[in-house]
C-alpha cells in the first residue's frame, strides 16, 4: 500500500513543474495585446490582471511542487489536492462561460477550447494527489524507486493531454516564419537593444525611440533618426532567441533623389 501512495509523487511534481515553466514562458514572451484573455486562469480576471493572475498560478505550483519533493508535510500534500481540485472546478466553468477559452493549464500551448479530456485530466490528478496524501516518503525518495502503476500513470495523463496532439501537429505542420505570429513589438525592441549593431550605432541616434517601424516578411524594421537627420534603419529577425541584427544608414539627400512614382490602382 505504501508503494501504491508514493506512486504518483514523481508524476504531480513534474505536471506542476511543467505548468510552471509553460506559464511563465507565455507571460515573458510577450504575446500581442488580448492574447492572455484566451486561456484559463487569465480569462476569468480583468485584462490588467492577466498576466499577474497567470504568474500568480505558476507560483503557486512551484510551491507546491518544491514541498513535494522535499518534504512530507501534509499542508503541501493537501494544498494539491486543492489545487487540482480547484482546477477541476474552473475548468468547469470556462467550458461553460467561456466554450472558446483554453485552459491555459500549459500556458500558450493549452489554448484549445476547454474538452472533456482536459476536464479529465485534472480529476485524475485529484485523484492521485489525494492517494498521495499519506505517502510515507518525499518526492525524491519516491522518484528513485519507479513501478508499474508510475507507467500506469503516465499513460492516463499521457491519453488525457490534448497538448501532446497540439505539439506534434505544430512540429508536422509548422509554417515558415514570414507566416507565423511574431512576438510583440516590444520585445523585439527589447532584443535590438541588447544587440551589437545597436550598440555600435547608439550615439549616434537623435533618440531612443524609433519613429517608424513595420514587419516585412521575417524581418522587423525599426526606423531611427540621427543627428544629421539621417534615418538609421535596424533590421531584426523574428526567429530565435538571439535573432540576427543588420543596420544601415539612409542619408536625407538620398531619400530626396529618390524618384516619385505615380500611384496605380488594381
């Protein structure tokens, strides 16, 4: 009986720790405005508190699952239980509130509307923390000693995650780049500015604050003014981490030699 209540542990540990990185991804990537008002928890809170509600969510979990591993104190054994619960019952009530909303159980990549499956899923984990609630043993004593019903486990969670079809479809069918949603603007900005042309060309702009900027196929362009009033044109790729960067200078007087075409209409 022992080894059937320390079965689970490891499973809820690694559920909670996932949700946390996935949240706070979503959060930190910058998605474009209103994108956070289609995934559970932010869909039930006003939109200010949107991604404070979703960074609260994911605290929340890394509490829980820290106290998991470590330690056997019941108020963390308990406190998941609740928390799946608590879960069950939201995700209730956005399959009937709000039929077009996520979960957000994963962040961005649980944004299919709310199913059964999903619903499903948090029962078990219910289930499972409330098996866990007496095991004798932390997280990490438990994880060292693997069965059949951890399998068992994985493969319930594993048939009631509609993220794992999500994931793989996204790895069968991904678009190019030029098609895909791109980071905000502000976080592009923000990688410009930790970039080496950028800080090359620093000192010579009249300010900090690009005056135009536009999207063109897999590039973001931000437009600058120098202290010649030459515009200084940064190009920053919208794929990667840390995306490539390119610069160049428009002088004024070539920008006024430029020949005026005469618009054609379709």
């Amino acid at each position: 009986m022992t080894r059937v209540m320390e079965s689970q542990l490891p499973l809820l540990i690694v559920l909670l720790v996932l949700g946390t990185i996935a949240k706070v991804a979503t959060v930190w990537s910058g998605r474009e405005p209103g994108a956070l008002s289609k995934i559970g928890p932010a869909v039930l809170v006003p939109g200010r508190m949107q991604a404070p509600a979703l960074l609260l969510c994911a605290v929340v979990e890394a509490v829980l699952a820290a106290g998991l591993l470590l330690t056997t104190h019941p108020i963390f054994r308990w406190g998941t239980v609740a928390f799946f619960a608590m879960s069950t019952y939201v995700l209730v009530e956005l399959r009937r509130r709000r039929p077009d909303a996520g979960c957000g159980c994963f962040g961005e990549v649980s944004s299919a509307p709310v199913g059964m499956r999903s619903i499903g899923r948090t029962v078990a984990l219910t289930g499972m923390a409330g098996l866990s609630v007496w095991a004798p043993a932390p997280g990490w004593l438990a994880a060292t000693q693997p069965s059949w019903l951890m399998a068992a486990g994985v493969a319930v969670l594993a048939a009631l995650s509609p993220e794992i079809e999500e994931m793989l479809n996204r790895v069968r069918f991904r678009a190019p780049c030029e098609q895909r949603r791109a980071p905000a603007e502000s976080v592009t900005l923000s990688r410009l500015r930790s970039s080496g042309p950028w800080r090359a060309h620093r000192g010579e702009l009249a300010s900090p604050e690009p005056h135009d900027t536009w999207r063109e196929l897999c590039w973001r362009f931000f437009a600058f003014q120098n202290h010649d009033q030459d515009d200084v044109v940064f190009a920053v790729f919208l794929s990667g981490r840390h995306p490539a960067v390119r610069v160049a200078v428009v002088s004024a007087v070539d920008t006024e030699s430029l020949p005026e075409y005469t618009p054609v209409s379709a």
